[in-house]
C-alpha cells in the first residue's frame, strides 16, 4: 500500500513536469505557424494529382488546379491576380497503325503533337509514297482519299502535312531519316491526322510500293486537342511598409502537367508554393512577394515567358531575384541550379549556403528546362529546385504514393531561410536603410517531426 502510493506520487510528479515543460516549450499549432504539416503537402496532392491526366495544359484539369489556388492564395490573405492566355490544348492518348495487307501487322507510332485525331475506329486507306513532301511532290501523285508515306527531312512536319492535306490526302505517316523514333511538334492544329513510324519501317514500306504493289492501312490516332486558354495565378504578399518603393521577389511552381497524374512534376513544387505562401505572411518582410503559379510550362515555359512579356522595364528592374519549384518530392539530393553556365549566381550561392546550415544533401548544376528560365534571360538572378531526374518522369507513375513530404519541406525550409536571409539585404527605402523586422524569426529547420506530423526546430 504505502508502496503503491509513492508509485503515484512519483507518476504525479512525472505529470506535472511534463505538463509544465510542454507549456514552456509549447509548440505552434498548425494554423498560426510557419510549420508546415507534412499532411497539408498531401491534402494538396490529393486535390490536384490525385488522377491520370491530372493537369494537362489548357484542359479542365489545370482550370481547376489554378481556381484551387487562387482560394488557398485568398485564404492567406494575398492580393490575387489571373493572368490568361491562349493555348493551343493537345492530349495525347497514343496511336496505333495497323497494316492490313501484311495480315494485321502493326508498327510502332507517335503522334506528333497537335495532330488532330481519327474517328475510333480509325481510317483506313491506302499508302502513297509523296517523298518529302513539298508541294511539288504532289503534283505528279494521286493521294485523294488516301494516306501520303512521307520521308522526314527539308519542310517542317507541319508543312509536309498541309500539303498532304491540300493535294487531298486524309492522313500522313512520315518515317524518320536517321534512327530512332520522331519526337516531333506541329507547332499547331494540322488539317488532317498524322504520326511518326521509324526509319526502318518507313523503308520497308516504301520498298514494298516501289515493287508495285498496294498496301492498305488502318491509322488510329487518340487525341484531343482544341484552341483553349491557360493562366498564370499570382499571389501577392506586399512589404509591411513602404510597399510602393520596396523590391519584389517572385517565387514560382508551374501548376501544368502532361498526360500523367504530375504529382512530382510539379505538385511538389506547387505545395511548397502554397505552404511557402501560407508561411510567409508570419515573417512581415520589407519586401513584396510574388507567389506564382505558372500555365503551360510543359509547352515550352509558355507561362512565365507570358509572365516576363507583361512586365515593364520598371516593373523588371524591380524584381530582386526568382526562387523556382520544380520536381521536388522525389530524390536524394536537393539539386540547386542556374539556368546556364554563365548565369548569375547570386541566388544559387544563397540557397547553397541555406541548404549547408541545414545540412542537407544537395549540389550544384546547371538545368533550363523550367520557369527560372524566362527570368534568368531578362538578367534576373535564378534559382531552380529540383531533386534530380525521377525515374518516374512523364510517365503515369508520377503519383502520390512516390512523393516524400519531407523533401518538399526540406526546400520548404531552405527557402524561408533565403527570405529570412534575403530581409537583411533588401532596403526597404532609397536610403539604403535596413529594417530588421524578423525579430523573432530565426531559422528553420524540418529535420525533426513529432508523431503528429507537426514540425519544429531541431
Ligand atoms: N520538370 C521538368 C524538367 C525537368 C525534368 C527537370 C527532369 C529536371 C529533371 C519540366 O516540367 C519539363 O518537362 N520541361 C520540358 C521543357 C519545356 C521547355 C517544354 C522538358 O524537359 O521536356
Ligand atoms: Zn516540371
């Protein structure tokens, strides 16, 4: 008995310390601090990659992602704004050439993009070898109603196209001049479908109607492609004082995707957007914050280039720098890269320092093919995030289930210490004055998560 009750005093005792210690060592809850919750990374994954064809440029999908946004923009308290543009909208769902006089034979394809598609059940006709293409090697032909064989080489695919369409033909299959397969653009709608098949198979084709003989095909092409329209959404965090005179710093994720679920690329980098979004309105920085997340990067950076295009010299000369997301969820080592070899290095230098205190895995490289770059070309200073080629990259298992929320947090972190970083340098007035206004801000650091997934300093 007496036992026993030193037993309880001692658990009491217990109880009280740890209920004493938690409270001076309270943790922020999850609204109203800068941590993130590795559940929040996905809760966005959920909504925005949660299926095939999640985000594809110019589609629904991605009309979705930027109207889910521009609301978590809002619920942070950011000004909103809706950059639209036209784009050409092109989902490609494969193709199959099938050859019936060689008793169903099929050959390997690829849709150029942009070619419209065929009926599902395909069409079928006969083959007629045009050469390369040009107008002239139409005139001597007769390809009314049937599917002009064209060599690659010379004329542009889409031009080669449109003289087949012109001369009356109703598909074309141009076979490649060196090996492999063609990964080729249109550049825009053509009149009739049309495919890649390999050098080879172009060839043996071509041998076959040299010798006089028909051959009779059936193409199948599986698209959707349409004029339609994508959108930059730019959140905007104003400086706390003086936001007139004050530098901007832009951050950017592009929100597109191909004709995969895109949860690396990029829904990792739009979470880190929107926690980083979430995040810095705590921090009261002396300079303005533009959160953007960039439309139809996939077709060629088309978002940010519409992004830079709309901004006057005065507006570019104000933007101190650019900080880009991009395939953030998967990998081992954070890849921090200038847009070239020549660029300046004045942001990539910062996030390598950050990226050091903190201690994690990360080098040094050069990569062009997202969003920073259409900054770095204006003489912006750039930094690229990325963890390196997934092996997962455009295809359909970029999904969820491949993302780590603790890399996405991990270039989280990094780049609130940038800004942090950033405050110190950045005069909020002509003066050169420095307002230190991060009194209590002092540096982050994900590596530790208690069992409730919320984060705190190590
Ligand atoms: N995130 C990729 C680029 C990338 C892939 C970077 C793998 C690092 C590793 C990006 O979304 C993309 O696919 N870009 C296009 C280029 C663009 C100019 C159309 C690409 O690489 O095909
Ligand atoms: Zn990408």
């Amino acid at each position: 008995m007496y036992n026993l009750r030193r037993f309880k005093g001692f658990y009491v005792g217990v109880a009280m310390f740890t209920m004493l210690s938690s409270f001076s060592y309270a943790q922020p809850t999850l609204k109203d601090s800068p941590y993130p919750a590795d559940d929040r990374v996905y809760e966005h994954l959920n909504v925005l990659a949660s299926v095939d064809n999640a985000r594809v440029t110019g589609f629904e999908g991605e009309h979705k992602a930027a109207d889910y946004i521009a609301q978590q923009f809002e619920d942070y308290d950011l000004i909103i704004d809706r950059q639209e543009f036209p784009v050409t909208a092109f989902l490609d769902e494969g193709s199959k050439l099938i050859i019936d006089s060689l008793d169903g034979k099929e050959i390997e394809t690829k849709n150029f993009t942009y070619t419209p598609a065929t009926p599902s059940e395909g069409i079928s006709a006969d083959i007629v070898f045009a050469n390369l293409g040009s107008e002239e090697d139409f005139t001597n032909i007769d390809v009314k109603g049937k599917i002009a064989l064209i060599k690659r080489g010379a004329y542009t695919f889409y031009d080669k196209v449109q003289n087949a369409a012109k001369a009356g033909a109703i598909g074309v299959i141009i076979f490649n001049n060196s090996e492999g397969m063609i990964s080729g653009t249109l550049g825009q709608i053509s009149d009739i479908p049309a495919l890649a098949i390999m050098q080879e198979d172009g060839e043996a084709l071509k041998a076959i109607l040299d010798k006089g003989e028909l051959i009779k095909v059936c193409m199948k092409i599986d698209t959707q492609v349409k004029d339609s329209y994508s959108e930059n959404v730019i959140g905007t965090l104003y400086a706390q004082k003086n936001a007139r005179n004050a530098k901007t710093v832009i951050i950017g994720a592009h929100m597109d995707c191909v004709d995969t679920p895109g949860a690396n690329d990029n829904c990792s980098g739009v979470t880190g957007l929107l926690e980083l979004a979430r995040a810095s309105q705590m921090l009261k920085l002396n300079y303005n914050v533009k959160f953007v997340a960039f439309g139809a990067e996939e077709i060629g950076l088309v978002g940010s280039q519409k992004y830079v295009e709309s901004l006057s010299q005065e507006e570019k000369d104000n933007i101190a720098c650019m900080i880009n997301m991009d395939m953030i969820g998967v990998g081992e080592t954070l890849g921090i890269m200038t847009a070239t070899d020549n660029s300046n290095t004045y942001m990539a230098d910062l996030a390598e320092k950050c990226t050091k205190e903190l201690g994690y895995n990360y080098d040094r490289s050069v990569e062009d093919r997202s969003d920073h770059t259409s900054f770095d070309t204006v003489g912006i200073p750039s930094v690229h995030f990325d963890y390196h080629i997934d092996q997962n990259y455009h295809t359909d298992e970029d999904s969820i289930d491949k993302i780590d929320s603790m890399n996405v947090l991990n270039v989280y972190s990094v780049v609130l210490n940038m800004l942090r970083d950033l405050e110190k340098e950045m005069p909020t007035d002509q003066k050169d004055k420095v307002i230190k206004t991060m009194k209590s801000f002092n540096r982050f650091d994900l590596g530790n998560k208690s069992k409730n997934g919320e984060f705190y300093i190590k």
